[in-house]
C-alpha cells in the first residue's frame, strides 16, 4: 500500500517556497507515495509545473450558509485588519485572517498517512487543527519571528506537529532559541534545487532587446514584497546614478510592493536604469544575462534564488540577513553587504570595477555543486518513513 500524503499550501505564486515544492514532487517515490496537494488559492503560475504525479485536491464545496459564514468572516477579518492598523496592533496577517476566517474553512475530508504543512501561517493553521492524519509536519520556510509572528499563538499549532522542518541551519538556531521546546521535532532540509533543469531553462529565449547594451546588467528577482526589501534595491541603484555609473537593474517578479517600488523609480527619475519585467515563471535566462545578482531582502527563511544565481556562475551581492551565511563566505563565493542602499551600492560597484575579485568569486562558486536534488529528497522521505 503506498503512503498518502496531503500537502497544504496556500498557492503556487512565484516564490521560494512554492518553487521549492514543485521541484520536490516530482522526485518523491511514486511507488511508495500517493501524492496529494491542496492548494488554497488556485490559478497561480506556477501551477503549469506541477508534475502529473500529483493529485490535486479540488476545492471543497460550500452550501449556501456556509458560504454566507465564509464571506462573513472575510468582512469581519478586513474591518479587524484595518482596526488594527489604526491602533498601531502588530499582528501577522495570517494570524489575524485565522482568527476570524478558520472556523469557516472547509478542508478535504479524507485521511492521510502524513499531512504537511509547506508553509507557516494558515496552511500550517490548518494541517494542525482541521486536517485528520496519521503524523504531522509542518515545513518553516522563513525566520517566522523577524515576519512578525507571534511566538506563544504559534507554539499553540506547532504543538500538535510530529516535526518541524527549517529551511536552513541558521533558520533551525533562530527557532531552537525561541522554541527550545521542540528541539526533538527539528529537521533542517534545505530548498530543492536540480541544476541541470536550471541550467537548461537558462538557455530557453527570452527578448534580446534587454540584454543590447553596454552597460553592466544587474538582476533581481523575487516577490515584489515588503519583506524582499526592493526598495533598499531602488535606493542602492539611485546612488549608482548619482555616482556617474551606466547600468541597467531588471527586477524579475510582482507583487504588492509594485506601485510604491514604480513611484519610488519615478521620484529618483530612474526609469532607464530599474526595469521592472513582472512575473515570469522562467526567470533564468535574465540571471544567466546578468554581470551581478543582488540578493536585497531584509529577511529569509534560506535565499533560494541565492543558490539559484550560485548555480548559474553568478556573483552575488546578498545583504546581511542571518541565515545568508548559510551559503556565502564573503569575499570568497559572493559579498554580503549591510542593509544600507549606501553597502549595497559599494559592493556592487566592487564587482563591477575589480575584475580580480568578481573572478576569483566566480571560479570558486563554479567549484561547488548543489546536490540537495539528491540529499534533500532522501531526508524528506525519511521524515515521511519513520514511525
């Protein structure tokens, strides 16, 4: 009999977590696994990647009360959310959606040998309190804390989880000082990542007209959110301006953020220098075309894209978040600059006038190989396996 696992997530947007998953699927053992994912917002881009092994779950239907309850709690949650932000209440939207919309979730009925949670917030909300298996796990993709989470209201869902897996070694320390409690349910496995398909999707065309300049090419790529820290990016990019440098900075992704990244661009009149391309489900070739990747987020649970640069032979400017560290030495295979446009700009400046340094940092990240296609895999099933 093959094992039925049940992923949650909450969709399969263009992002670290949710690329992540679409290149673990495929790689689990279709003779030991019935793979099912329930996703809670659906039409997403990455969708079109999901491998034919997996079934996805259908939406769950809703009567007409249930559906009233739904959309209720939907209004009660938004006049919540702006209540709080008159008061100046700081609490994670996930946590403050829970409270008000989960009671009114409807989940599949099924059950299952493992149920995992491949994010935090409400799909982990949900695998604790509403979903009926055997074992629990509940994957931690970024440092939940700098996100604003709640410690005690999480540790009330962590709680019902037979593991915990953090995305990278320092994700595991941040959580095993905060959460010391769980240090028997800790299981570091990293992002998913196979290079040969990265690479192959490197070559795959794109428009020329973006990469026929002179100038040096500078990538980004990434949610349009808060917490990627774009902004940082636009401030960085208005120094080098200001400095006489010719560049052009291409942003790779959408979100949120977008509007006040574009007014930002247009305040600093730096329209022919940031581009803003918007999502797009292969952002390889962009990497593979750029002279330096910058990496400007405030936080992460690993930098996925990071590896993703690291794999195409980049040189990367990462800013100083905790868990970088986990991939960059610096000077060695990258720079790690602090969280000021001001760093940012220096270092990227480093690489773009020291062709020594940016060489040496390209010779020795082409020394090292990425295997977690391979090593990941072979943990994530054990979890599954085990009793």
């Amino acid at each position: 009999m093959k094992k039925k696992l049940l992923f949650v997530i909450d969709s399969l947007i263009c992002g670290g977590a949710e690329k992540s998953l679409v290149s673990l699927l495929p790689l689990l053992n279709q003779e030991k696994y019935e793979i099912h994912l329930w996703m809670l917002h659906r039409g997403m881009v990455f969708e079109s990647l999901l491998s034919k092994n997996v079934l996805v779950e259908a939406e769950p239907s809703y009567n007409i009360w249930e559906y009233f309850f739904f959309r209720l709690s939907h209004i009660v949650y938004s006049l919540l959310f702006r209540i709080n932000q008159l008061l100046g209440i700081k609490e994670h939207t996930a946590e403050t959606l829970w409270k008000c919309v989960g009671k009114a979730y409807k989940v599949p009925k099924e059950t299952f040998d493992v149920a995992i949670a491949y994010q935090q917030g409400v799909p982990t909300y949900i695998v604790s309190t509403k979903i009926n298996a055997r074992k629990k796990i509940a994957w931690i993709n970024a440092d939940i804390f700098a996100a604003g989470y709640d410690i005690s209201y999480n540790a009330a869902f962590y709680d019902q989880y037979d593991a915990l897996v953090p995305v990278s070694q320092n994700l595991e320390s941040v959580l095993r000082e905060k959460y010391p409690q769980y240090s028997e349910k800790y299981h570091c496995v990293y992002d998913i990542l196979n290079p040969d398909l990265i690479r192959r999707q490197s070559q795959m065309p794109v428009d020329n007209l973006i990469f026929n300049h002179q100038h040096p090419l500078i990538v980004t790529t990434g949610r349009l959110a808060i917490a990627k820290n774009h902004r940082l990016a636009v401030e960085a990019a208005k120094i080098l301006q200001d400095r006489g440098v010719e560049f052009v900075w291409l942003f790779v992704g959408d979100g949120e953020e977008r509007p006040n990244i574009e007014s930002l661009i247009k305040i600093f009149n730096l329209q022919k220098y940031v581009i803003l391309l918007g999502e797009r489900t292969n952002p390889y070739p962009y990497m593979a075309q750029c002279d330096v990747y910058v990496q400007p987020s405030s936080f992460e649970g690993y930098g996925l894209t990071i590896a993703e640069a690291k794999i195409l032979g980049k040189p990367v400017v990462s800013t100083n978040f905790d868990v970088v560290h986990d991939q960059i030495k610096h000077e060695h295979n990258g720079l790690i600059a602090e969280m000021t446009p001001e760093s940012v700009a220096d270092n990227i400046l480093r690489l773009i006038n020291d062709t020594d340094l940016k060489n040496r940092i390209i010779a020795n990240v082409n020394k090292e190989k990425n295997t977690t296609y391979m090593t990941e895999v072979e943990k994530v099933e054990k979890l599954f396996d085990a009793n």
